[in-house]
C-alpha cells in the first residue's frame, strides 16, 4: 500500500492527502538539511527567523501545524527552491538550489 493510499483512508479527499503527503514529504527533507547540516535548533530559529516554539514543531515533525506554503517558504530560507515544469502530459517538481 502506497502512503498516498494510506493517506487517503485518513482525510476526506484526495486533495487533502496529495497536501499531507506533499508536506509530510517537505518536513521530512528540511528535517534532514538540518540534521546532515548539524545546526542547533537556536541557528534554525536564526535562518527561518522563527522563535523556537515553531523550531520545536517542526523538529518533532508535527506536519498539521506546517502550511505548503510556510514549508516552502522554509526551503527557500536554506537556498532551495521547487522547479516544476509540464511537458508531454507530465508535471514534474524538482528540489534545487538558488
């Protein structure tokens, strides 16, 4: 079972659960920059210019508190961004650097 099927069985459309898993899926990425990056949770706060309670939930991954649009906010913060693009009845998002 996919985690979109899984997803599905817990929201009321598959709107809501192509959004979670969209967020669910940039949390876990920015988790990772800030692990593989070692940065305190006092620098986090510095680079996304957040107090430490919202560090604090994202750190503890609680994805119901983080819009798609404070997550990608967020990447930007770190010098990402998302490229998407449609082409041949495909869309297609790719996670690069600025």
């Amino acid at each position: 079972m996919s985690n979109l099927s899984i997803l599905k069985s817990i929201v009321e459309s598959d709107q809501e659960a192509a959004d979670l898993e969209f967020r669910a899926t940039m949390l876990i990425c920015i988790n990772q920059m800030i692990k593989e990056a070692g940065l305190t949770p006092k620098q986090v706060a510095k680079i996304l210019e957040v107090p430490a309670p919202r560090v604090s939930e994202l750190l503890a991954g609680k994805v119901s508190l983080m819009s798609a649009n404070k997550l990608i906010k967020y990447l930007g913060a770190f010098g990402f961004k998302i490229d998407m693009s449609f082409k041949d009845g495909k869309l297609s998002a790719e996670v690069v650097s600025v």
